[in-house]
C-alpha cells in the first residue's frame, strides 16, 4: 500500500468505528484491560484492536499481545495527541534542524540512510497514561487498560550524530522536537516536546525502520524519535523539526502536559492538588501477564504456562513473581531477555490447578535495583493518571 493512500484506504474503517468506539467507551472501568476486546475494525497495517477514538487514531494492544518479546507491527498501540495527520507522504519530506546549530539541515530519509552509520536499539515505548482506567476517582484522558505499550526493534541514525552534523553554536543546551500533526483549531497548542542535551544518550535514535519494516504510518512513518527508558511522550512521530536553543522554552506539553506531582510519592490528593509538579521521564517498574485471559476456562489437572512481559526505564528486570493465593505466597517465574534492559523481559511459570473454582494469577516484577510492583491497592493517585504500575492479575475459571 502506498502511504500517501492511507486514509483514502482507511475511510470505510473510520465511518465503522464512529459507532465501536463511544460503545467501547461507555463500557470502560477502573480495572486495566479487564474484558475488553477489539472493535472487530482494523485500521490499513494493523489487526483489529481496542479502539477508543479513529480521530486521532488511538489503539490499545490486546492482553494476547504481551507473550512475546517482540511486539509485531500489526499489534503495536497507536498515539497521537492531534487529529490532523498529513495525509500524503512521499520522498520529499524532509526533518529540519536549526536553532544555534553552524550549518542547517533538511535531511530526507534517504540522507539518514545514506549518510549516518545505521544503530539498531531494541526498546519499550510506553503511554504515561498507561492503565490510567485503574485510578480511583478516574483521572482525565484516555481510560487505557494495560495496552498502551509495545517493545520493537528500532533502526536508525543516532540524534548525536545527526546534530554533529549540523554543528551545536556555544550555549546550545536544550532541544524541541516537532512532528507533522497539527492541531484542528488555531488556539490548540502543538505538540512540541522538549529535551536537554545531558539528556540525549547514544542509544537516542531517529528510526526510519522499526522490526526490519518501514515505521507503520500510524507509528510515525516516515521517522520517529526513539528515547529508550522514557515515556512515550517524547518518542515524538512523524518527526519533521528539531530546534536547539540555549534555553528552556516554555511549552503546553512541557509546562502542562505530561507533569506529575514532585515530591516523594509522586501523588496528591484530588482535593488537594500538589503545587509543585515535574515532568514524566524514566518508566518504573511493571509487568503484564499475556496468558491466559480474564474469563478463560481451564481444565482441572491440566498443564498451563503462566506467560507475559515486564520492563522497566532501563536498569533491567531481576525477577518476576506469580502469586495464586491473592498474594500471600509467591513462587519465581523463569525469565528470558535476549534484547537488553530496555526491551521486555519476557517470564513463564508452569502451573498446575487441583482445584475447580475460579482462580486469579498475579504477576509482580522487581528490577535490579530493588523496586517492585506494589498492590493495587497502595497505588496513589495523581491528577494525570501517569505512571500506574500495580501488581497485574487475570480472573480464570476452573472446571
């Protein structure tokens, strides 16, 4: 399928999913994922998924997602915060870099191919809303589940070398990034995220490809950037400016968006909202059973395998545990990570029912500097819903 055709493609699944989505909607709850299922309408490049809006487009992974490593294309959750999306795209586009650099660039993907040493990094991204339906009362914004997270293998040229290029002016110190969405009306502000030098490591990449594919149009295509260990919400798609500055701009989606309360709970009081708030940046620790499902029925005596994903912002996963008693007792999963400590940890655990009933599985990652998962319960609120890691769980049926 040509890009610049997507839409025109994708028209009969937008007039389809006005009706899915405010259904899925109005069946939403303060539990992650819980039953939810796709709206049986697939967007061009993806499988049917959990749709919650086709305008933008904002797609959540199935639970079935997270037995894998790897996230294929197809099945990877769609973000975008502003609803007009270029709806042609060909060679000609270009990524501008300016701002307090010596020489200004207009790179075209072809450039980033042909004249930057490719790096490959494996990575998760993640919404800050992820499992945002779980707080209790309900935040504002999307009321994802548990799906608005994926982990791929990202190709690229590395933004340092990309800004050596264009040569950084003295007192260079912060950097915007802007993708080609727009807002639909004048007074909405971009969406234009910020970082500051120290913060732009090696493995910070501009990826053209992503699983030895093209980016997937509704995950970037052409480039996106690639921030491993950070929340989405600089992972900025469709990238077409990149401005250094000597100083902070003040930014919506820096000054307003994307913040949490600071201080040493990162949590507030709806009745009392914290005064003092900083910006998301490193994911904390978290998991994800993607076998079996709520509300699957599984046979007395038989053999499951207990499977799923955990990550965290980088320092890596030691160890995911399975609890079957609500928590009171916990047995170690076995782990597999071929992809290092920004991918998924991938964990399986061998289990045997003797009793019929229902059953509840509980998976509680810790990673390698101590952190674990806290019960639900424990988890406190704050006014974006960011950054929900609960101790996950699937209700079975025995019989």
């Amino acid at each position: 399928m040509k890009r610049r055709d997507f839409f025109k493609t994708s028209m009969v699944a937008s007039v389809a999913l006005l009706g899915s989505s405010s259904e899925l909607l109005a069946g939403t709850t303060h539990k992650p994922i819980d039953n939810r299922k796709s709206s049986g309408v697939a967007f061009p490049e993806k499988k049917p998924m959990i749709t919650y809006s086709n305008r933008p487009p904002l797609l959540e992974s199935l639970r079935s997602t997270f037995t894998r490593g790897i996230t294929e294309n197809d099945e990877f959750f769609v973000r975008w915060h502003l609803p007009d999306i270029p709806t042609h795209l060909d060679d000609s586009f270009k990524i501008k870099v300016g701002g307090l650099v010596k020489k200004e660039l207009n790179l075209t993907v072809k450039d980033l191919k042909n004249n930057f040493k490719p790096v490959e990094v494996t990575a998760v991204v993640q919404c800050g809303g992820n499992s945002r339906s779980a707080f209790d009362p309900m935040p504002g914004g999307i009321q994802w589940g548990s799906g608005a997270t994926g982990c791929a293998k990202w190709k690229g040229v590395r933004l340092i070398d990309v800004l050596k290029r264009a040569g950084l002016q003295n007192g260079a110190e912060w950097i915007t990034f802007n993708g080609a969405e727009k807002p639909a009306y004048d007074k909405t502000p971009d969406f234009v995220r910020e970082l500051e030098l120290s913060e732009i490591k090696d493995n910070v990449i501009i990826a053209y490809e992503m699983n030895g594919e093209d980016l997937p149009y509704l995950n970037g295509f052409p480039v996106r950037l690639i921030v491993p260990g950070y929340y989405s919400d600089s992972w900025v798609k469709m990238l077409s400016e990149i401005t250094v500055y000597d100083k902070y701009k003040h930014l919506f989606f820096m000054d307003k968006g994307y913040r949490i309360a600071d201080n040493a709970t990162e949590s507030e009081d709806p009745k009392n909202l914290a005064k003092k708030t900083k910006p998301i940046t490193f994911m904390n620790v978290k998991s994800i059973i993607g076998y079996p499902d709520n509300d699957m029925v599984l046979r007395k005596n038989s053999h499951i395998v207990v499977r799923g994903v955990a990550w965290d912002g980088g320092s890596g996963i030691a160890k995911v545990l399975i609890s079957t008693d609500g928590g009171k007792t916990w047995d170690e999963a076995k782990l597999k990570n071929k992809n290092g400590n920004f991918a998924y940890t991938e964990f399986r655990y061998a289990y045997k029912p003797t009793k019929t009933g229902e059953l509840t599985f509980m998976a509680k990652a810790i990673n390698n500097k101590g952190e674990e998962q806290p019960f639900a319960e424990d988890i406190k609120w704050n006014r974006g819903g960011y950054k929900y890691n609960g101790i996950d769980s699937v209700k079975v049926k025995v019989i």
